[in-house]
C-alpha cells in the first residue's frame, strides 16, 4: 500500500516537473522568437537605408533589461574598411547635455549651487546675468543668442578656443527674449554651465564628469573627445555632399566643450539609461526635475513628450560628421538608441519607425531606389 502511495506521488510531482519544464521552455523559445523577429525587421528597414547609402552607425534596442538588438552598419572608418560594431566610439553631439544637466543637479544636491541661482553669482559680469537663472539655461529659455547659428561659426571651428573666450563671441550681444518668456535651442547656455561646474567644482568639466558619470557607472568608452588622443574603436566621422560620402570638416573640440564634446558607445548609453530607473547617480527628486517639461517640451537635458500613445524622454545630437538619437519609454521599460558617423542622417524619421516597429505601430521600410517619405508623426506634448 505503500509502495503504491509512493508511486502515485512519484508520478504526481514528475508531471507537474515536465508541465514546468515545458511552460520555461515555451517562454523561453517565444522570447527568442520574438528577440530575432524584431532583429530581422530592424535590419530590413536599417540596411535599407544603408543601401541608399543613409546610414551608418550602431544601434542598441533593449526591453525590461534585456538587449534584443546590438549591432553596427557600415563602416566606422571607409577608407579603412573597418566596419562599426557595438564597442565603436562616437561623438554624441547634443546628446551630451544631458550629461551636463546631471552634473549640475549633482552639484545642487552637494550644495554648492541652486537652479534658481542668478547667472551672475557664477559670472559676474555677464550682460543681464541677474535676470537669467541656471534654469533658463538648462532649459533654453534665456533668451541668450545661439552661438552656432552665427555667419561666422563656421570660419572659426578649426581655431582652439577656452571655454572663457568661446563665450565672449556671444556675451555681449542683446538678449532675443526676456529669460523664461519662451524655449529657443541654444548651445551658448550649455557652454556657460560649464564654465559654472568648473568654477563651482575646482575641475575641469571633462574631470568632474569623468569622476561623478562616467568611472561609477562603468561607462569606460566614454569621455571628452579629443582629436590628438589616440582613441581605440573612434568612428571617422562623414558628410554626404551631392550624394557624396566625404571627411567631414574638422571641428577643434575645446568648441563644442558642455554643449557637445562628449563621445560614447550605444553600450555605454544602455548603462546610463539603466542607472537612470535607479538612484546610482541622483536623487530621485533631482531626476524627477530633469524629466519634467518647462517649454518646448525641454526638461534638464531632455525632451519629453508622447507617441503611439507612449511617454518619451529623448534627445538628439549632431555635430560634423555625426548624428546620433537616445530614446527612453520609461513607462514600458523600453530603450532606444543609434549613434551615426554619417551626417546628413534622419535621426528622427529612424527613431520614431525603430518605436513603430517594437509597438506594432504602422512604419514604411524606404525601398532601395526611392527617397524615404520624412512624415514625422509629431509627438504629443506632456
């Protein structure tokens, strides 16, 4: 009687072992399924614009902490033939203001500055600097004028150039707007938050990010670009001129400096979104104020809006040579990104079907032969 009783209870816990068994390997197979469908298609819609020779980059996508996609196209260098990979090194462009607005919300939590500080405790002879915060300057509503758009940017990239003297070529020039009154993209105000972490800080920008980003968050492939370093996997970086891929211009990077001098990997930036859920880097209020819109959609370092219906917080980034697009759904655990060393590149169009297509939403793969529709669904504002 026993002996039955054990064989019942033998057989019992066996099948409930095999329905287990079955069940993970039923999950297991259907997230792989699913990881190599959503592979295939974003190789299909991305080596179609490589085709028509409209990228070249790496791409990371991940969801719920797992990478479903890590992969490069085209060449990190075409007169070498070296082609990208996942570990090849970009300029990041704007992008890198979101790394500057976190330094600075460091630097608030150790007390050693506030948001709502006027520009001229920091520089003190700054032309109407007592009406203009470090938060108009985080979140481009200054009203300072644009340092890239004036005629004579362009002569002047190939020259080194402090931080300090880069300034004086827009510090005396009128304001376009009362500071606060409304949201114009300016570069100026990122390179006088610069100026405000070193001061603040006693190092230098590339130090104090290095130090308090990069080293605590294992983000090794990372750092402020400079052209006589000897940089392992640094992608060249290209123009198309008349359907023409050439060397982009040389651009020196004491430049571009808080506004956009920083280089990573897309590897690199799946870390950073990871430690953004967390507490590793700030505090959770200090996040919650870099997320948080003012005008134009433009928190600290970040845009954020809506699409299909999902909430966004991105940002783009350009500079000679190079685009690049980060895209954080926080609410679906879900993470975006592309880093070009091709310029003109559609970074936007390329997000938002790269979204399409891991939502289920309608995209259009651009067909080799034909110039891909540039429809941008425009996002909803939060």
């Amino acid at each position: 009687m026993n002996i039955i009783r054990i064989k019942a209870i033998s057989m019992k816990s066996l099948g409930s072992t095999c329905l287990s068994i079955l069940i993970v390997l039923l999950l297991v197979y259907s997230t792989s399924y699913s990881s190599q469908t959503l592979q295939k298609k974003v190789d299909e819609y991305i080596n179609a614009y490589v085709k028509m020779g409209k990228f070249s980059g790496s791409i990371l996508i991940a969801q719920d902490g797992k990478i479903l996609v890590k992969k490069g196209y085209g060449m990190a260098d075409y007169e070498h033939d070296v082609p990208n990979t996942p570990q090849t090194k970009f300029r990041i462009g704007s992008m890198g203001k979101q790394f500057t607005a976190a330094v600075i919300m460091q630097l608030q939590e150790k007390g050693l500055l506030d948001v709502d500080d006027p520009l001229t405790k920091y520089v003190p002879d700054y032309p109407d600097g007592e009406k203009i915060t470090l938060h108009h300057l985080l979140t481009h509503t200054s009203g300072i004028p644009n340092l890239t758009d004036f005629p004579e940017h362009r002569k002047t990239i190939m020259i080194p150039s402090p931080v300090e003297k880069t300034i004086l070529r827009f510090k005396d020039k009128p304001l376009e707007f009362a500071p606060g009154e409304k949201f114009k993209y300016c570069n100026s105000g990122y390179l006088l938050l610069g100026i405000i972490i070193e001061k603040v800080s006693g190092k230098t920008y590339e130090e104090f990010i290095e130090e308090n980003i990069f080293l605590p968050l294992g983000m090794v492939n990372s750092g402020y670009d400079h052209h006589s370093s000897i940089l392992k996997h640094r992608a060249s970086g290209y123009n198309i001129s008349k359907e023409e891929r050439v060397n982009a211009p040389y651009l020196d990077m004491s430049i571009p400096h808080a506004a956009g001098a920083l280089y990573s990997t897309v590897e690199n930036l799946y870390l950073w979104d990871r430690a953004l859920y967390k507490e590793k880097i700030l505090k959770r209020a200090s996040l919650d104020k870099m997320f948080t819109p003012f005008k134009g959609n433009y928190g600290y370092g970040w845009r954020i809006d809506t699409i299909f219906g999902h909430k966004r917080i991105h940002h783009g980034g350009s500079i000679f040579g190079f685009q690049a697009h980060i895209a954080r759904y926080v609410d679906d655990n879900t993470f975006i990104v592309f880093l070009c060393n091709q310029r003109p590149t559609n970074t936007r169009k390329i997000s938002q079907d790269l979204a399409a297509i891991i939502f289920g939403e309608k995209y259009k793969r651009p067909q080799v032969g034909e110039v891909p529709s540039e429809k941008i669904i425009e996002p909803n504002k939060k």
